[in-house]
C-alpha cells in the first residue's frame, strides 16, 4: 500500500513537472541542440523543423526559462513601456486597448511587457535609466512624441532600442509608428468648407507635444486649400482638458467675430467646447460645428455625439511592439517606420451651415 501511494506522488508529480529541453527533444526523437536552435529561430533550422518543434513545446506547455535564454542571448526577451501620468489625463481612456495591443504582439513570439508609471519627466528619464541599468527589457515603446525629447538621446547614447508613438522634427535613426493627425485636421477643415463655414476655428493640444505642431500644419494646410486666409485670432493652444477646452472655447466665443465652426485636436478639448456653447446659447449641430480628434468612447455619448476622427489603440500596440522586435533582432531603425490613418466618424456635431456670413451679413450657401 505504501508503496503503490508512493508510486502514485512520483507520477503525480512527474505530470506537475515543467517540461524541459530533453523531454521536448526525447518527444520529437531530434537533438537538444536542434530543438534550441529551433526555438531561437536559428537560420540553419528548415522552417518545416521550426513549426515542428513549436508546435510540439506548444502541446506539450514547454516555455524556456527567461534566464536561461538571458545567459545564452544576452536578452530577456522582455519590452519596456514608460507611462507618464503625472502630465494630463487626455489618453487614459486608451491605456486598457493599447497595452492590450502590445501584449498580444510580445506573447506571440513568448516575450513579456514591462509596464512602469512616472509623475514626471525627470521621473520617466529615471525610470528608463533604472530598467536600462537592472537590464530589465532589451528596448522600449516610448509614447506622446514630444518636440523636445530626451528620452530619444538617453536610449540613443545607451545604445537600447526604441520605437516611438509619434515624430519628432528629426527622425534620423528613429523608429516609429504614428497616426496622420494632419490629415485628420485638414480633412475637418476641408468637410465644414464645403457646408458654408469660413471663420473655422482651432483648439490645438499642449506645444510640447510633437502632434500639436503636426496638425496645426495640417489645420493651416485645410484653411489655405479651401482658398482662405489664415486668422491668428482662430487658432488657440493648450486644450489637453475639459476645462482648458471650455476656457479656450469661450474665449473663441466671444471674439467680435466668432467661429461658426471649431476644429479640436483632442476630443477631450472639444467636449470642454461643448459647456461653452451651452453658455452662449449656442446649439451644437445647426449653431455651432465641432469636429474633434480621437475617438473618445465618451464622445459618442455626448450630446449631440460628436464626429471625430477614430485612433485604433489597439492596433497601434500591437505594430508598435512588432516594430520593437523586428529592431531588437537586427533590423534598421530607419526601416522601421509606419504612418497610418485615423477614421472619421460623422456623428451630429457637425451640420451644412446655413447662417449668415459672419462679416458681410450675405449668405455663405
């Protein structure tokens, strides 16, 4: 009996064993060398042996030990990501399909995302030279491009890899995946143009943000291709909340000629326009015109819902973090590039505009 209840825990226990190399090799009567060069997509491995033997650790739950490989590779198969949440809260709505886009990408190829928070910038800059210096991730998706970026030259003079969420005025050796938000805004500028609006205004994000300058650019792009010129008075920064949104749409407001028409760079912005207009007895929709930019899940519950432009978060993860991997393999920065376009998603806050024309009294239509 003793010896049966023995016989038993050595089964159970080699059932609860984590598979190791040798089993995977025994299982599929091919090298312990083989099996590992496989694994770490060798060239000398045919690809048929490759999906062999992945598909075999797969059945079998075999996963390599992260230190293990770290020993033999030099890496930890590990990616960083740095989230400064000490700025403005603009783009935390976003953080659960965007971390889930980059999750899926590392888990694909069996690495890992290093998640770690700052307060501010010199919080970020330490945090990346702390995992930089524990060796913590073999690279870093850095978020919210910014104008001036030390992060840039920090992980450039550490020599660790890097992709960027955005541009920055020089890309040389840069890596990124970005949005054409420039696009976005001329688009607005160009669809309120045709229904009859001229003063168009322009709430902009914070300066420091590279994407700021970017759809400015395109802002002034949209103005110029309809054939207007362009009104400093109609162009305001800093709309990165609610109430910087109210504060710079009122201000619009009250001009001795108002816009008929507001185009935000963040939704956040534009949903702070919103309270302005109620507070001039202005109906959004046949009063006043607002396009924003993002693809707030708050926006489409607005009232009336706003039309924007649709970010995919997720999808951006998940390129972002390829574009790490292929760096972190071997592959230029500079090949590494991708532009994509956001969604315009026409809701009921922006309307054919049937008033009078702000200046001459005659009608736009």
């Amino acid at each position: 009996m003793v010896f049966s209840s023995r016989s038993a825990n050595v089964a159970k226990a080699q059932r609860n064993r984590r598979p190791t190399i040798n089993d995977l090799a025994c299982a599929l009567g091919l090298s312990k060398g083989t099996v590992s060069r496989a694994l770490n997509d060798y060239p000398d491995i045919s690809p048929i042996t490759k999906q062999r033997v992945r598909a075999k650790a797969e059945e079998m739950g075999y996963r390599a030990l992260s230190y293990a490989q770290a020993i033999k590779t030099g890496q930890v198969r590990a990616i960083g990501l740095v989230l400064n949440l000490g700025n403005d809260n603009a783009h935390r709505p976003f953080l659960t399909n965007f971390i889930d886009g980059i999750s899926r990408a590392v888990s694909r190829e069996n690495w890992t995302l290093t998640v770690a928070t700052a307060n501010s910038e010199d919080d970020e800059l330490a945090t990346l030279t702390r995992l930089i210096a524990e060796h913590k991730v073999d690279g870093f998706i850095l978020p919210r491009s910014r104008v001036e970026d030390p992060r840039v030259q920090l992980l450039t003079d550490a020599k660790v890899p890097f992709v960027i969420f955005g541009r920055i005025p020089d890309i040389t050796g840069v890596s990124y995946f970005d949005i054409r938000g420039e696009s976005a805004m001329c688009e607005s500028v160009k669809l309120l143009a045709k229904q009859g609006h001229r003063r168009i205004a322009f709430v902009n994000g914070g300066q420091q943000y590279n994407y700021s300058r970017l759809r400015e650019n395109g802002y002034r792009q949209g103005v110029t291709s309809v054939g207007f010129e362009i009104d400093e008075s109609l162009i305001v920064s800093g709309g990165i909340t609610k109430a910087a949104g109210h504060r710079l749409g009122s201000a619009l407001l009250n001009l001795p000629f108002p816009p008929t028409a507001i185009v935000c760079a963040l939704d956040i912005a534009a949903l702070g326009v919103y309270r302005a207009a109620a507070e001039k007895g202005l109906d959004i929709g046949s009063e006043l015109a607002v396009i924003g930019y993002d693809g707030l899940p708050e926006s489409e519950f607005s009232s009336p819902p706003l039309t924007t432009f649709s970010v995919d978060m997720r999808y951006s993860g998940e390129q972002l973090a390829t574009l790490l991997l292929r760096q972190i393999s071997g592959e230029k920065p500079e090949a590494l590039r991708e532009l994509v376009d956001a969604q315009l998603i026409q809701r009921r806050s922006h309307c054919h505009h049937d008033h009078r024309d702000e200046e001459s009294g005659s009608s736009n239509v």
